[in-house]
C-alpha cells in the first residue's frame, strides 16, 4: 500500500481542503431531496469550501435509508466534481458490520473522480473497551479506503482515546483525516504522532480562531456545520490567521461564535432532527432567500416535518441584526 503522503496526495492533489463543510440535505418533500436547491447551495460554498462531507450529521445523515443516501449521492457527486469539490462519503452506521456491508455496497462509486474516501465513527455503545473499538475500526480500515475517523461521542457514547487512534495511524496509510467534534480535542491536544493525519475540528464551542496551527492549536483545519451558512467568515478569519492577523481573526471568531450559539439556542429542544442540521437550516434559510426569506415556507426535515416560522423569524433577525444578512439569497 502506499503511504498516508501519497494516498493524501492522489485524492487530494491541490491539497488538502483547510474548510470543510457536513453539507445540508435540502428537501422539497418528506425523503426528496431538493436537488436544484442542494446545486445552489453547493454553488454558493464552492468559492471557499473546496471539501464536504455528505451526508453527515448536519446532512441528517444518521436517519437516511442507504437508498436515500444512494441517491443523493448520485447527484452531489457529480454536482461537485463540476465544481472542483472533493467529497468525503458519510458511512453513519452504529456498528462495524453494518458499515462493512455498506462500503461493499459503494464500490462502483469508489473510482468517481469527486470521491475523496469515506468518513466513519467507532461502533456505539459506552461500554466498549479501547481494544473493541480498535480491532472494529481495523476491520473497516482493512477495506482500504481512503479513511477519515469521526470522533462523535454525542452518538457513539464513547471515545477514541489518543492511544487508540495513534495505533490505527501506524498501521493504516490509508487512515488520512480525523476529525473530532467532541469539544475536549483530546487526540489534538495530546500532541500525539498521528503520521500526518490531517486533523480537523468539528465542535463549534470553544472558538474558532485559536484552534489552527499557525494561531498555535493543534489543528489542520476544521469541518464545521456553519461553514453551510458561514464560510466566507470562516475562510476569511483562516486568511487572516494565515497573514499573521490575528487579532482581526479573534474578533470576527467571536462575532460568529455569539451568533452561532444563539442559533442553537433557537432550535433547542425541538423533538425532529437534530440541533446541527436545525440550526444552520434555520440560518440557511435566510441565506438562501435573503431579505424576503420569511415570505416562504420553512425548511423541511427528512423525515418530513417542518421546522417552526418562529425560528425562521428569530434567525432572520439574528442575522439582520449581526449585519450578516444579504439583500439577496443565493437562491432567490
């Protein structure tokens, strides 16, 4: 097998993305995506995200049927290979068998030439040792796909502990990317010899600005919701970190973290969905038809409910009243 620098290099020849972003699935019905909105969208991030993540949790990956993820997929990927953009393959599944049956059932789509790997999490379940977490994701590994480990114990109900995934970089070149959204950073922060895997930050608590190498963090760069509503902020406090300017990268990190934490608040305790895929739909929406947004309906869930016209309000004037609200939407 080649190595990690290699296989990095082939799948990601232009390197590899510093933004990324867990796409929204947009639906015109309950299961139907809205592909005409979706290619927007996806018009609308390409200037400054140039990798995404489909489906994942913000894609309301965990609760599509493999056929409706099938299907989706069919589209983005062409979408994105016309716009230069690499995708990683969601594999959400609660356990290792399920995700091996699911990887087999991908291989024709393995060689599309906007396919940058796939992304899985460890097994569920809190009890799991290391070791069964280990020896579970080194079955997958051995598919031999380019491969992002997905550090989420708000679903898996455990962690990857820094031995773990230090381990699993030694023997698998083809474990590229890890991101981690669990908001303790723990395999970042403990320094430990990952041979190049490129690290990503998921969580939005905490900040932005301080995260990325040349701020002096521990991360590559970051895989965030609110890149679907936020990413020429983001790209832009990144440049700025980039050129030395911090200070300025600080203050505009700030700014979206307030507004990003009361688009959460917005949207908490709302029984359908989840919170990643509500509050950047909520914020999405406004984005998307800009000062005319309340006029039309809210945005839909898959599995058919519709999120609340009152969060659609309060997100159109959270964002009217952080002057990040545009005249004109990217889709009307």
């Amino acid at each position: 097998m080649s190595s990690r620098q290699q296989i990095q290099a082939i799948q990601f020849p232009n390197g590899i993305p510093r933004l990324w972003c867990p796409t929204l699935t947009h639906f015109r019905a309950a299961r139907e995506p809205d592909t005409q909105r979706i290619r927007a969208h996806l018009e609308a991030l390409a200037p400054r995200v140039k990798g995404i993540l489909v489906p994942g949790s913000t894609g309301e990956g965990w609760e599509m049927s493999d056929a409706d993820i099938q299907g989706l997929l069919t589209f983005v990927l062409e979408a994105a290979h016309d716009l230069g953009v690499r995708v990683l393959i969601g594999v959400l599944k609660t356990n290792v068998e399920e995700v091996l049956a699911c990887l087999d059932s991908m291989e024709s789509i393995r060689s599309h030439p906007a396919v940058a790997g796939v992304t899985i999490c460890p097994p569920k379940g809190k009890e799991l040792t290391q070791e069964t977490i280990r020896s579970g994701l080194a079955r997958v590994l051995s598919k031999s796909w380019p491969t992002a480990l997905y550090q989420l114990p708000q679903v898996t109900q455990n962690t990857m502990e820094p031995e773990t995934v230090v381990s699993l970089a030694q023997e698998f070149p083809n474990f590229i990317l890890f991101k981690d959204t669990s908001g303790t950073d723990s395999v970042a922060l403990s320094d430990a010899a990952l041979g190049g895997v490129f690290l990503v930050r998921g969580a939005e608590k905490g900040g932005y600005a301080a995260w990325p190498r040349k701020a002096g963090g521990p991360y590559d760069g970051f895989l965030l919701s609110t890149a679907n509503v936020f990413s020429s902020q983001l790209d832009e406090m990144m440049q700025s970190i980039e050129d030395g300017q911090i200070e300025e990268a600080q203050v505009l990190s700030t700014k979206l973290l307030q507004v990003v934490e009361q688009a959460f608040a917005i949207v908490a305790g709302f029984p359908e969905g989840n919170a990643f895929a509500n509050a950047n739909k909520v914020l999405d929406h406004s984005m998307a038809y800009g000062n005319r947004a309340t006029e039309f309906d809210p945005p839909l869930l898959y599995g058919g409910a519709r999120l609340p016209r009152s969060f659609v309000e309060s997100g159109f004037k959270l964002l009217q009243e952080n002057s990040l609200l545009p005249q004109r939407g990217y889709y009307h």
